[in-house]
C-alpha cells in the first residue's frame, strides 16, 4: 500500500509539474527581442525595400529537423550550395526567384494566392557602421509570424500582422557586405489574434516597408505631447530616453509657436514636458493644421510634423476641440485600389483617403487592424479623424492568457506607434465579439490597458446588436458599460429584412453615450443593374442607404458612422462565381474605382450635412 501512496504522490506532482512546464510553455511568447521606436519613420533610414529572394518552404524545412527541433545549421545561413568540403546543401536564395518588399505574396505570384505557410526571405545588402551607433531593423509589418537573422545569426521574432516592430542588430551588422534573412508564416492560428476565421485575405508576407535605423547610444524611444483638455494652450507629456546619462536634458520646440522647453531625465529615462503654444491652431478635420516639432536628447533628435486637438465624450456628444462633431465617415480595409492586395504605397493611401474625402467625410474606421503608418501619416495630413482597431475580431480565444498577452502586444504597438498621430480620435478594443463572460473580463483588461497607455483618445469597440423583437433593436452589450463610444454593426436590409425594414425599426440604446454605427451596408457587383429590389444590383445597395440614414438619424445617441465599406476587398468566404469572385462587394466602391450608387446616396447625405452636430 505505502508503495502505491508514494507511486501515486509522484505521479501527482509529476503531473502537476508537467502542467507547469506546459503553462509555463503557454505562457513564452513568440515574440521575442522586439521593442518599437516611436517616430522611427522621422529618422534617415536605410531603406530594405525592393526584391528579395524568397523560398516557399510549407514544411519549414529550413528552420526545423524531422524531430521539429531548431536546426542550427537552418536556411538563415545562407549558405552556397556548391561547396569545396561537399557540405549537402538544398537551398539557394542565391538562384530563388525574388518578390517585391513591401508587398504580400498572395498577388505577387498565382502560385501563391492560396498560399499559407513559411516563406524565407533573404537579401544582401551593404552598410557602413558608425562608430557609437545602434542599429535596427525596422518592419512594418510581417504577417503573421515572423523571425530575423542578420549575417547567419538570429536577432528577434515577432507574432502579429499589422503592427511595427524594430528589433537591434548592431552586434550582429558587418562593415561593408551584410545579409538579412526572414522567415515569415502566415497560418492561422487557433490562439491567434486575429484567430482562424475573419472576413478579409489572409495576405502574408513582409506586406509593409523594412528598413535600417541608426540611433546614437543614447536615443528617444517614444514621446507623448498633446493639447491639455482643460485649457488648449499648452502641450503636456513626456519624452522616454534609452541609456540617458544621469541628468541628461530632452529639450522640446515648436520653432512656429516659438514655444520651446527643456527637462531633466528621470532615473526612469522619462522626462516631463510642459509648454505653453500661445497662438496654437488646433487640428481639424477641415483644418488639419501639422506643426514641425523637434525633439532633442544628447546627440539624439527627432523632427516631427505633429497636429495638436482634444478629442472626448461629454454626456451623449464627442467633443472635438470642446465642440461637438458628427462622425461622417467610412470603413476601408488595407486593400490596394486597382492592383489589389495590401495597401503599402503612398498612392495606395492617397487614392483610399482622397475617396473618402470625395465623399465628404471627416472621419475613417481603419478596419479590423493597425493599418500602414503611411494611412496615419496621410490622415494627417488630409485632415480625417482614424478609428484604429486591433484584430481581436469575432471569437478569438477570450480564456486564454496567452491570447490576452498577445492583444495587449498588439495594443501597445499600435498606440506607441501612432499616439502622436493628430488623425487618431478613437482606439477601438474589438470587432463584434460574443458577449460572454470570459470576453468581457479580457476586454475590460484592454480598455483598461488603452487608458494606461493614451487616456488622451476615447476608447470604443464594434458592438453587436440585439433583436428584441421583429421591429425591435436593442443595443445593451455589457461591454459598453467600460467604452467612451459605443460601437455597433448592425445589417438590415442585407442580413436580415429588406432595405425598406428599417422604416419601422425601434431602437433602444441602453447608454446615454455617443455612439458610432461602425457597420452597415449591402453588397453589390458595380455595373449590374435591375430593380431596387434586384439583390447585387447598384440600385439595392443605395436602397439600403436610402433607407438606413433616416432611420439612424431617429437614434438620439447617434454621433457617427462608418458604413461598410469604402472599397470592395477580398475575402475567402465571399464566393459567388461572376459576382463576388473571392471579394465582399459592399464597397461604395468597386476594386477598380468603379463608384457605385450607393457613393452618391451618402455623398449627397454627407454633403447636406447628415448628423451636422456643429
Ligand atoms: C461584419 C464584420 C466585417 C465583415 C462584414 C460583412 O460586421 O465586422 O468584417 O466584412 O460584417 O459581413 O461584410
């Protein structure tokens, strides 16, 4: 008996331990030496953009043996496959076929529209190193998985598709000739964030610009100025420093406003800035007025083009500035006009924005993701307030620990790479998740998580609605209880009822707080034609329109919308053959520039100033 107690005890603890090991395995994330320099895209930067050569690898076969253990000798050494010693070699990146960075694969090569998996990527490239210098690699973005090795050797790996990271490789950089290579694997993943199911091509690869960034030993990692609320003139925040020296000084100037400031950095490497901009002209959407901004530590600088504005919720009203603003807006999707896939040049944002514009809006919803800092930085310039959003889209794994640390990376990317940005007014948390316990206790963790890092934006996410009845709509989501703005989808007239449906429907809202409508609309294929009850045709969808504006206007919380969407994009479960062909066509907006009915019905309602709050 004494034998089995001590057996079973065992087993116990043996048990218990493996479990440990396995949290403790859950709990490792893949990324790992990565951090994100705020306003990197302000530095001189030594652009990787052009072709790589690249390498199909769906086995992974350069990075794991048949025991899938880390190979050491993997694809990341580059090696030539003649060699004197006979050393079998059965890779060459030297005689692979290239692909353009930045750009995703899928629409680079037929061969690889369905692709999903690894892909290698490799390119030589020459750099100079100076003396007291950091360098990093900058991504834009590498969807989903990515890891990089400079001159044979691993320097960092990252998980997430649509965020900026930069990861050092100074010890590792080479004066003269250097190679970089990169393993990127876009399958999905079950404890993924997004996870396996969304509405949008699962488009991989290096999809936004890579570079090579030199800071000096002692840099600005990330600042925060804005406009205080209370009074408008003056910029408060902070100016973060990496390896400042005991009492080093970060000085900040707004050379237009000759307002000019200086502060002594913390033991924390933080420095608290204050400076009164008498004369300040606030940033509008109308007036998108960007001030140069330099910012200056040791021998570090950074010279910003900043806008400055307030953004809050007061009662049922958003506040721009302190007045009151109605969101006239629309969502877009990172999808290249014209050429498709993902959106990555300026021409891309411009051609997405100037619509927008054109349409008379004052505002774009970014869906589902951080978009490419050239969206934001148009945005700024253009003069459109940006909902920015993190995938946590639809049913992502909400118990899993690892999954919420996964978000949290993401949200903080995001917002380190974009809490200068003037455009941005809103951070949103998630798009239409189940309202289950576990999700709210996960998305309450990120609300509060947006709030620690930028309480300066308002937070929001996409709501789901509920039917109360035929002609019933109640909009009462636990989570709203934790949003500054309430986000929600709602699709009558295309899910469910006909356009005309809406002229009955009674909405409850269970919050006096602002709400956006981040979603509604209806498919159709531009150029068909037929009877406005013809579903697919140009006239159904403006009917949709027709019929949605007014019945939004009677909801009294209403302060904004972002109708789905200003551009058809492509997605996998959209597969009606001659009319969707692998794309969700409820764009105001064909692929190919083709302006569909529907552009001119909220054109028109935009321009005679629909929800005009000011
Ligand atoms: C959902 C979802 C979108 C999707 C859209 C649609 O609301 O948020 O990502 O594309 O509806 O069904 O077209």
């Amino acid at each position: 008996m004494g034998r089995f107690v001590v057996l079973s005890a065992l087993g116990l603890w043996l048990l218990g331990a493996s479990m440990e090991a396995q949290e403790a395995a859950l709990e490792a994330p893949f990324t790992q030496g990565t951090t994100v320099i705020e306003g990197a895209d302000r530095r001189p930067q030594t652009s990787l953009d052009g072709a790589w050569h690249v390498i199909e690898d769906p086995y992974f076969t350069g990075l794991y043996s048949f025991h899938h253990e880390e190979k050491k000798d993997g694809w990341f050494l580059n090696l030539p496959w003649q060699q004197g010693d006979q050393k079998l070699v059965e890779y060459s990146f030297a005689h692979s076929p290239t692909l353009r960075v930045p750009g995703d694969w899928n629409t680079q090569r037929d061969s690889l529209f369905f692709y999903e998996g690894p892909m290698w990527y490799e390119r030589d490239f020459t750099y100079h190193v100076s003396a007291g210098k950091r360098v990093f690699l900058h991504v834009g973005a590498a969807n989903y998985k990515s890891l990089w090795w400079v001159n044979g050797q691993k320097v960092c790996q990252h998980e997430g598709g649509f965020t900026t990271y930069d990861c050092e490789v100074t010890a590792q950089l080479k004066d003269g000739a250097n190679f970089v290579v990169a393993a990127v694997d876009n399958t999905r993943h079950a404890d993924g964030v997004p996870t396996l199911q969304t509405d949008w091509w699962n488009y991989g690869g290096l999809t936004r610009s890579v570079s090579l960034v030199e800071v000096p030993t002692s840099y600005i990692t990330g600042y925060d100025l804005h406009l205080d609320r209370a009074t408008r003139t003056r910029l408060e925040g902070w100016v973060q420093v990496v390896g400042a020296v005991a009492g080093e000084t970060v000085t900040v100037s707004v050379p237009e406003l000759k307002g000019n400031t200086s502060a002594v950095v913390g033991p924390d490497g933080r420095a608290l800035v204050s400076l009164a901009v008498p004369g300040l002209q606030a940033w509008t959407p109308e007036a998108p007025k960007l001030y140069t901004v330099e910012l200056a530590a040791g021998s570090d600088a950074v010279h910003e083009q900043m806008g400055f504005k307030t953004i809050e919720a007061r009662g049922t009203e958003i506040l721009l500035n302190g007045k009151p603003i109605f969101l006239r807006g629309v969502s877009i999707h990172a999808e290249a006009p014209y050429r498709t896939g993902r959106a990555d040049t300026e021409k891309d944002v411009t051609t997405l924005l100037g619509w927008a514009k054109e349409l008379g809006c004052n505002y774009v919803r970014l869906a589902h993701y951080p978009h490419d800092e050239l969206m934001t930085r148009a945005a700024d310039r253009m003069g459109l307030l940006v909902w920015s959003e993190i995938p946590t889209y639809w049913a992502i794994e909400f118990s899993n620990p690892a999954v919420l640390a996964k978000a949290k990376q993401q949200l903080g990317e995001e917002i380190a790479r974009d809490r200068n940005k003037a455009s941005i007014g809103l951070w949103s948390i998630a798009n239409e998740t189940p309202a289950t316990e576990a999700r709210t206790r996960f998305l309450t963790e990120l609300a509060g998580e947006v709030r620690r890092l930028d309480d300066q934006r308002l937070v929001t996410a996409a709501l789901l609605v509920r039917s109360a009845g035929p002609n019933e709509k109640v909009v009462d989501d636990r989570l709203g209880a934790v949003l500054d703005v309430i986000g929600m989808n709602e699709y009558i007239g295309w899910y469910e009822g006909r356009p005309e449906t809406a002229d009955t429907m009674r909405w409850t809202v269970a919050y006096q707080k602002p709400v956006v409508v981040s979603e509604f609309g209806g498919g159709a294929k531009a150029g068909l034609h037929g009877a406005a009850g013809e579903r697919w045709t140009e006239e159904y969808e403006a009917s949709i329109y027709e019929h949605t504006l007014p019945m939004l206007a009677k909801i009294p919380q209403v302060r904004g919308m972002s109708p789905w969407i200003l551009m058809d994009f492509r997605s996998p479960s959209r597969q009606l053959p001659g009319v969707q062909d692998y794309f969700n066509r409820k764009g105001l907006i064909s692929d190919q520039g083709q302006k569909k009915a529907a552009f001119g019905v909220l054109q028109q309602a935009y321009r005679a100033g629909y929800g005009r709050a000011e």
